[in-house]
C-alpha cells in the first residue's frame, strides 16, 4: 500500500511538470476567444526572443535579421487589435536600434550581406507604426523618416542600375552574394507597397510616381504576368530577365496586391488599381487557399504539405494574414470576401497549436500538431488571430459584443491622425549598393595580358616535361 502511494505521488509530481498538448480552441465570431489566442502566442513568440542568444542585441534574431522587422510588425498589429500594449517597449527599442547610422535601416553591422528585401521589411515594420498611430519613440528617428530614408535608399539603387534589365531592384547588393544577379519579386513588391504607402500617408505624388514605375516594369519581365496574374520569385540579370524561376510564394503575391490596394485607396478607386486587386487576390485564393482543406484556410503550397518549409517561409503566412486585413479595410469591397479566409485561417491555427504548452505548428489545415516549433510558427500564429479581429472592425460588425474596436480601424494618413515627423531627404546609405563599373581596357591592359598568358604557358610546358623526364627516370 505504501509503494502505491509513493508510486501515486511520484507519478503526480511528473504530470504536473509535464508540458500538456492542449489546442488553443478559437471561435472566430468571438472575438474575446481571438484576442486570448492571439495573447497566448504572443507570450510564446516573446518569449522565444527574449531568450535567443543574440538578446543583447536589440532587434537581431539569430541567425536572421529580416525576421525582426515581421516580428515587429505582427506586435504593432497585436497592440493595435487587442489594445495590449505590453510589448511596445520591447518594440520601439529594437525598431530604432535597427535604424542604423543613417536612419534608413540599413545598418553597418549586417549590410555586407543584406538584400534590399531584408530592409524592406523593416521599412514595413515602421510604415506599419505610423500608419498605426504606434509612438515614435523619443530621442531617436521618427518611423516615418526611417520608411522614407530607406525608400530614398531604394530609389537610389534602382537608378544607378538602370542598365540591367531597364530596371528593378536586384535581391542582394553584393557580387559575392549568391542572390546578386537575381531581380527578384519580393525585393520589388515590397518596394513598390512602400511607395504605395507612402503615397498614401503624405499625399505626395513622387512616391505615387514610383510606385507605377515599379508596378509596370516588373510586368514587362517574367516576374509578373498582368494577363494571368502570376506572379514568379525571380529572374536573372545574365539571361537579360527573360528566364524565370516558377516556384509560388504567398509573399511576393501578398506584397504586390497590397500595394495595389494602396494605389486603389490613393487614386479613389483607379481602374488600373482595381484590376490588379481582383486579378491577385484571385490568383491567391486558388493557389494558397486550396479547395482541398475547405477553401479558406491560408497553406505555403510550396512547402507546408510536406513540412519543408525554412524559417523564412513559415514567416509568410503571417505577412499575409496582416496584409489581408488591411486590404479589407482600404478597399471596402474586399471585406466580405477576405473575412471568411482570415477566419478559417485563425481557426485552423488555432487547431494546429495544440503542441506542449500550446505550441503551434505550421500545418494550419490540419487538426494534428505536425511536430514543428519556433518562433516563426508563434509569430505566424499570433498574426492570423489578432488581424481576424477585422471581422469587428466593420460597421456590419457585431455591435452586441464587449469588444471595442480600434477607433480608426483603417490605417492612417498624415491628414486623418498620423502623427509621425517627416524627413523625406533621408537615408542613401554610402555603404548602399553600387554596381561593379566596366574597366576600360587599353592598349597596355592587353600587352599585360599577353606577357602573363605567355608566362604561364611557358611554365605549365615546363612542369609537363620535368613530369615526362621525372617519370622517365
């Protein structure tokens, strides 16, 4: 009786510190049961950062850098939909320690091996602030000047590359980077929505100009076709962009239709704007939304059913997710449309964070915990629920409930409440991307050349007869 007992005891110290498989059960017409859903994996994904070995880095995930500027934008948009301002601290210092020395994200420490879509997505991060009505933070450079100085760094790259491929933005800055003779969809979607954004805030016409100019170069190489609205990951400046890689991304399409929605906003309803809204975000509910798990439940094709997906890609999902709600709000017409994605989407999720201690997996179409854990998978999560609070954003929402919504649901504009200070002159970064310059070969150059052949020659026919003679004797 007493070995049973010990037995019982022993056996119940184990349970309780045990980690418990306990899905997080979301009813997405409850938006209490979001907001804790979406408090859950919030504390999951902070606290992933709070204990990564670069944490004495403010901003610098390890092994990654891009990774901050999701992570931030999922937290701004948590604090947005919940009202749970917890976090904005931790926010605000990694936002603006990543500023760099010239206030355009592009800082010294990490530029030797950045792409333009690494900053870009910081850039997004604090177009996401300002839009927001997220304070700046005092002492340092606004959100609105860092977006602006690392959209003048863009600018200036594009220009100075003109020559290869009429022009475009290529996916890494460095010729000993494997991405260098790559241009590739997201580093020009994300540029073309941050000029779109940008337009739309300051009601400045140059960014507007911009982003038509990214818009319709990239329809003239195979990176976009406007006809069936595909959109391809890259193609090559040494086949003169007229090869293309095929695989699918929810990102490149996410980046370019909600830039779309921005024009639409900006130009009042502009038919060019319309047409790329409907025809993307058609492409994207039959690629990404597969009528094989219901139809409204978001899937990284590529990689998901397989459970291939790197820790960029499980990133996708939640850029989608938070670019989607905006597209709901700017472009009314689409609500009703994309409210039913967001929703399946979070419910899914929430099924698959069923793992110890509700951890999430990346397989939101299953009811299983596929096995997989990160702090991708919590950022992705995190992000699906807080935007499906859309859903109460809207003036059809449903008015019985306790939760408040935010009380300028749609992003804002300089004129409607934006508060962040505006420095357009910023950023071009010396340390920015410069292409290699055509030496011109003289008349020496060619004699030098024709000396070191000859050198050479004589001495690989030396080094052949001494291994005959060698190995004659």
């Amino acid at each position: 009786m007493r070995s049973f007992i010990t037995f019982s005891i022993l056996l119940g110290q184990l349970l309780l510190t045990m980690p418990f498989a306990t899905a997080l059960t979301v009813n997405a017409n409850d938006p209490n049961s979001l907001k804790s859903a979406a408090s859950t994996a919030a504390a999951s994904a902070v606290n992933y950062y709070n204990n990564r070995e670069s944490k004495l880095i403010p901003g610098k995930f390890d092994g990654t850098w891009w990774e901050g500027g999701a992570f931030f934008t999922f937290l701004i948009n948590y604090w947005h939909w919940t009202g749970d301002d917890q976090y904005n601290n931790l926010v605000a210092e990694g936002l603006s320690w990543q500023g760099g020395e010239d206030n355009d994200f592009f800082p010294s420490n990490y530029s030797s091996y950045l792409g333009n879509d690494d900053q870009e997505f910081w850039a997004l991060a604090a177009l996401t602030a300002i839009e927001q009505k997220f304070p700046d933070n005092p002492g340092h450079a606004s959100w609105l000047s860092l977006a602006q100085g690392a959209f003048n760094d863009f600018v200036a790259r594009w220009e100075v590359d003109k020559a290869s491929c009429g022009g475009g933005l290529r996916w890494q800055l460095y010729p000993t980077l494997a991405g260098y003779d790559s241009k590739n969809a997201i580093s020009n979607g994300a540029f073309f929505q941050i000029a779109a954004r940008l337009a739309r805030y300051t009601n400045n016409d140059t960014y507007a100009t911009w982003a038509e100019t990214v818009w319709d170069w990239s329809s003239t190489v195979p990176l976009f076709d406007n006809s069936t609205w595909k959109i391809y990951d890259m193609t090559r400046i040494s086949e003169n962009c007229k090869d293309q890689d095929v695989m699918q991304w929810s990102y490149n399409y996410g980046s370019y239709v909600t830039g779309a929605a921005y024009m639409y906003n900006y130009t009042n309803g502009g038919t060019k704007w319309k047409e790329g809204v409907d025809g993307l975000l058609n492409t994207t509910w039959n690629t990404f939304f597969p009528t094989e798990y219901g139809g409204n439940i978001l899937s990284e094709v590529a990689c998901d059913p397989i459970l291939t997906c790197n820790r960029d890609q499980v990133c996708f999902k939640g850029l989608m997710a938070n670019w989607l709600s905006t597209i709901a709000l700017i472009v009314p017409y689409t609500y009703s449309t994309i409210l039913p994605k967001l929703q399946g989407s979070a419910v899914g999720a929430g099924a698959q964070c069923s793992g110890p201690n509700s951890a999430c997996g990346m397989q939101w179409f299953s009811q299983k915990y596929d096995g997989t854990s990160a702090i991708e998978q919590e950022m992705s999560a995190m992000s699906i629920f807080s935007n499906a609070l859309v859903g109460f954003s809207a003036p059809t929402a449903n008015s019985g409930s306790s939760y408040t919504a935010p009380e300028a649901p749609a992003p804002v504009t300089a004129d409607t409440g934006g508060n962040s200070t505006s420095n357009p002159s910023g950023g071009q970064s010396s340390t920015g991307y410069q292409p290699p310059k055509a030496m011109k070969i003289t008349g020496g150059d060619r004699a030098g050349a024709a000396i070191l052949t000859l050198v050479f020659a004589t001495a690989w026919i030396g080094m052949m007869v001494w291994l005959v003679i060698g190995g004659a004797n």
